[in-house]
C-alpha cells in the first residue's frame, strides 16, 4: 500500500502487517481488503490545537 506521510507529504510504503497507528495515514486507506478486518480502525478525537484565544464579551 503506497501512501504519503502526512507531515512531510513523502511518500511511504506500507507492508502486509503493517500497524498503521495515525489517523492520517489510515484515512488514506480506502479499500477495505486492506484491513485485517475489512473496516478500518476507527478515528479518535484529535485535541484542539488552535492557538487563538476565545475573545470575552
């Protein structure tokens, strides 16, 4: 399975058994075959990582 790796946008080879542990990554990958399972793992919250401050009325 060839994907880009989602901070340096390089492309990445990944393996049959290979532990896909970022979300972006397993975004990627649509076909369903390549899971163990046939459904990709599912997504976890990402915390906020805005570095604005909420204005005050």
């Amino acid at each position: 399975m060839h994907v880009l790796e989602p901070v340096e946008r390089v492309p990445v080879v990944l393996l049959p058994g290979t532990e896909v542990k970022d979300p972006a990554v397993a975004e990627q990958i649509t076909n369903p075959r390549c899971w163990e399972s046939g459904v990709p793992p599912a997504p976890k919250a990402a915390p906020s990582t805005s570095a604005r401050k909420a204005k005050t009325a």
